[in-house]
C-alpha cells in the first residue's frame, strides 16, 4: 500500500464513515475550464470521501468538488440537498479508484454554505464602512496643517489597519498535507481545578492517531484541588502523565518541563483553562511538514458567557487579534506571538532554546511572563513561525474587571519586554513585515499621547473639535468588528466597540504602567 494510501486509512479511522453506492459528479478545474464528470461514491466521512471516475485520471494531490446529494446518512443535522464538497485527491491504490479529502471538513463546508447570505450582508457593510474610512482620512488630509501631528498619526493609523486587512484577505489556510508526525501536548497548570479535567478530555478526544500521540499535564504548586483532578484522570487514562512542583516555579518552567519529558517530533501546548476543538491538534501539526517552520499558532476563540459582558466584548477582540493580525503577520511567515492557550512548536528548535529561554533575564530580573511570546522570538531566529486559522481552540476569559485589567497589564508587560528583542531581528524579515511592525511599535507608544492631544489638550489650547478623532477611530473599529461578523455571523459582534471604548479611555495609558513595572514578575492571571 503507497504513503498515500496509508494517510487515507489512518485518516478514516479518525471519524466513523458511511458505506455508499450514490452517483455522484466530480468537477475539475477553474472556471472557465472547469470540467463535470460522474462518479460513484463509494464511501463518505466528515473528513474524506472514496469514490470511482468510471475510467477518468485524476492527478495526486489536484484539488476537486465532489457535487453529492445529501440523505440522512451524509453527516448529522444536514438537510437534504444537492452539496459541494471541495477537497484534495488522494491515491485509494485500486485502478480508477480515488479518495478525495475534505478539508475544512464536511460540516464546515456546509455550514459556509449556509451562512453564505449572512456573509454577504456583512461584506456590504464592510464594503461601505471601508469607503467611509477613505473619505474620513481625506477629510484629516485636507484639515492637516491644523493638527499636523494628530493627523498625520490619525493616517498612519489608518493606512496601518488597512494593511492588516487587506493582507489578512491575502492570507490562505495551511495545505492539508495529510502529514501526522508523534506529538506530546504539555499543559502547565496553577490553581485550575475548575477547568484542567476537562482541557485534558478535549485533548484526548483530538482526532488523532493515539499510538503517536502522548498528553503531559505539570501542576505548577497549585494550592488548591488541580493536582487531585489530574490524577483522578489517570484511571481514565492510563497514557496521561502527571508531574507535580511541590512549589510554585512559574508556568515558563512548566512549559520547559514538559518539553523535557516529551518524546514527540512536535511541542503542543495548550493552556489550563482551554478547549482544543476535535481537528485542532491535526491541523496544527500539517505545517511541519515543511521543516522551515519552526512554530505555529492556533486560532484562539473566547467562551462567550451570557452573563459575562467582558467574555462578549474579548470574544470579537481575540478574533480580530488572530483572523486579522496574526493572518497578516503569517503572509510573510513573522508571526510574533503565538499564544499560550493553543500553539505547537518543533520539538527540536525548542530544546536548543530551551537553557537560555529559560534563564532569560530583563533588566536584572528573571523573566517568568510573556513566555509565549519570549518563546516565538527565540523560534523567530532561525524559522518561519505562522498562523492557522482552522486549528481552533476555546479559552475562557476573566468573568471580572480586575482579573481583565491584571490579564490586560500582564500582556503589556510582555509586550514591553519582548518588543525591544524583537526590534532586533525583525529587519531581517520580509520588508513588508518589519515596516509593518517598527509602525505598530511606534502607534502603540504614541497612542496615549495622541488620545490625550486630541480629546484634552487641543480642544482647551486651540478649540479643535475632538469628535472628528472619536468617530474616525470607532469607525475603524466597526470595520474591524465586522470582519468579525463576516467570518462568525456572530450577534455579538458589536460589543467590540466596547473594547475601543476601554482602549481609548484607559487601555493605551495602562502601556505606560506596563513600561514603568516590567521588572514585577508573576503569573498575573488570578
């Protein structure tokens, strides 16, 4: 049986498929040449699909639709209906027969399909508000020279959002390589009792072959019960490893042990308090086929809580911060933070890192925060480190305000920390992507200035309206949010205007904090 084949079965074996005998048609190529033929299906999953071309070749690795008519045996909660599935062509090792493999999966691809007419009231609406963005900063060229500084800021700003989305448009998910290397997914956990069991389940429910797949969970001192619901777990799961620091070390040595302990081609690691989606640990993990990659990102999305208002209002943050910015930043392979909830690195890049990342030290003092980000810029040296918008996790955020605003400082910290060593190695990136970054650095240590310029010290010394300044920066935000919209049809898309809101009144001032008291070091999630 050829490679191909074998990636086949072992991906068949990660979902439960229908036996079939429907006719079938399968398209090739683009429009205008695209051509239709039929074809007998023979068999179907969520993730793939067997099928014979009634003598017609099809090429390894070409892209085709299948066009099938969904029955009640096609995939839960589908209405009946002609679909077309589009995946890549897999050699099945029987003459003109061939296997077809889905990805986005075949739930998602119908679930594109429904929402189609949502999306496209979305784009609209992100059409008109961009047309407006463009007019609004005409109006800031032509009234210029009244506030030159606050405008060309205001420009800049504009011109830097801009480009985020317009290259997040350029952005394409990671090939389905069909590639599953051993992986060791390490969870560093402090006083997690609440959640730690279940982000070990998700992790063992991952569709992923289990004999290359091994779960590393570290209590890092906690004081609470995490350590008796990790080891309740172990008659579940008689695979799992559990390790325990008698006293609170820091989740850095955490992440570092279990790199230690791991025996996997590829570090996965996934935060205390998040759920890995079923396909997530997979598709992260199909990058590294390609061995310049040394780190990948997930795409992390926020729990959404009914009650909690701060949940509503990160959710749009955490997926404008990952569908936009992460997407630019991973064109040009210069992701510059993979994030702690869900990421996975090179095993090997890690752990020649792994002594001076973990001895690393700031201005005299240990660094214990910013690990991911420390991490990613130790990656960034030598490989290309991107984003995968498919390989989905679930994260739960601060339900109170002081938690948010200790989160919101603790990642300012390291923002502040890191930026200054990674202005060091960011030239040597493509231009695009280091112009890109040199100007975020520069709007975010200008930010509180210009807020204050323009909404105390102008309106008081020059009687300049501050309400220009105001709508031009919720309008980019409502632009922003609708991106949101576009890809989640969430109804709660608007709540982050409310994050602009927060931003602009004390979020960019806390920056400057952050500077002020980088050298405090401690988890600060609690």
């Amino acid at each position: 049986m050829s490679e191909a084949s074998t990636k086949l079965s072992s991906e068949r074996r990660r979902y439960p498929r229908t036996e079939r005998s429907d006719s079938a048609s399968i398209v090739i190529g683009e429009w205008p040449s695209r051509q239709t033929y039929d074809c007998q299906l023979r068999d179907l999953s969520d993730i793939g699909a067997a099928l014979e071309t009634k003598g017609l070749e099809l090429t390894v690795g070409q892209t085709a639709t299948l066009r099938v008519k969904a029955k009640a045996t096609l995939t839960s909660g589908v209405k009946v209906g002609i679909y077309s599935l589009t995946g890549t062509v897999v050699r099945n090792g029987i003459p003109h027969q061939y296997g077809l493999r889905f990805s986005p999966t075949v739930p998602e691809q119908i679930h594109n399909i429904e929402v189609r007419p949502r999306k496209i009231l979305a784009g609209l609406g992100i059409f008109v508000l961009g047309v407006a963005v463009c007019l609004f900063k005409v109006h800031n060229l032509l009234s210029f020279w009244y506030a030159p500084l606050l405008e060309a800021y205001s420009i800049m700003a504009a011109a830097f959002v801009l480009s985020r989305v317009a290259l997040s448009m350029l952005y394409r998910e990671p090939r389905d390589n069909g590639y599953m290397p051993t992986i060791s997914i390490v969870i560093a956990a402090k006083n997690e009792e609440a959640h730690i069991a279940e982000t070990i389940h998700h992790c063992f429910r991952s569709r992923y072959p289990a004999e290359k797949m091994e779960i590393i969970a570290i209590d890092d001192g906690s004081d609470d019960g995490t350590w008796k619901a990790m080891t309740d777990l172990e008659a579940q799961y008689p695979t799992l490893k559990n390790f325990r620091f008698e006293k609170n070390k820091g989740k850095r040595h955490g992440m570092a042990y279990g790199a230690q302990q791991a025996t996997g081609e590829i570090l996965v690691y996934v935060d205390s308090d998040s759920y890995v989606e079923p396909e997530g640990v997979y598709r992260i993990v199909q990058p590294f086929l390609d061995p310049s990659i040394g780190a990948v990102s997930g795409h992390i999305l926020a729990v959404e809580e009914e009650d909690n208002f701060i949940s509503k209002m990160e959710a749009a943050r955490y997926y404008v911060s990952h569908r936009i910015m992460k997407a630019a930043e991973s064109v040009f392979g210069a992701v510059t933070c993979c994030p702690g909830a869900f990421s996975a690195y090179r095993r090997t890049a890690v752990m020649r890192v792994l002594d001076v990342w973990l001895g690393q030290r700031f201005m005299g003092t240990e660094a214990t925060f910013g690990d991911d980000r420390s991490l990613t810029n130790y990656i960034l040296r030598t490989h290309q480190v991107i984003y995968h918008a498919g390989a989905r996790c679930v994260t739960y955020v601060p339900d109170a305000w002081r938690k948010f605003f200790r989160q919101q400082l603790r990642w300012k910290k390291s923002w502040s920390r890191e930026t200054t060593v990674a202005a060091r190695l960011m030239y040597k990136k493509h231009p695009i992507a280091a112009i890109s970054y040199y100007i975020s650095i520069l709007l975010t240590i200008l930010s509180p200035i210009m807020a204050l310029r323009a909404l105390v010290y102008l309106p008081i010394v020059a009687a300049v309206n501050p309400l220009p300044y105001v709508i031009g920066l919720f309008l980019m935000y409502t632009f922003l949010c609708l991106f949101y919209c576009y890809h989640t049809q969430s109804k709660n898309w608007y709540y982050g205007l409310a994050f602009a809101g927060l931003y602009l009144g004390f979020l960019c001032f806390q920056n400057y904090y952050a500077m002020l008291t980088v050298r405090q070091n401690h988890w600060g999630t609690r």
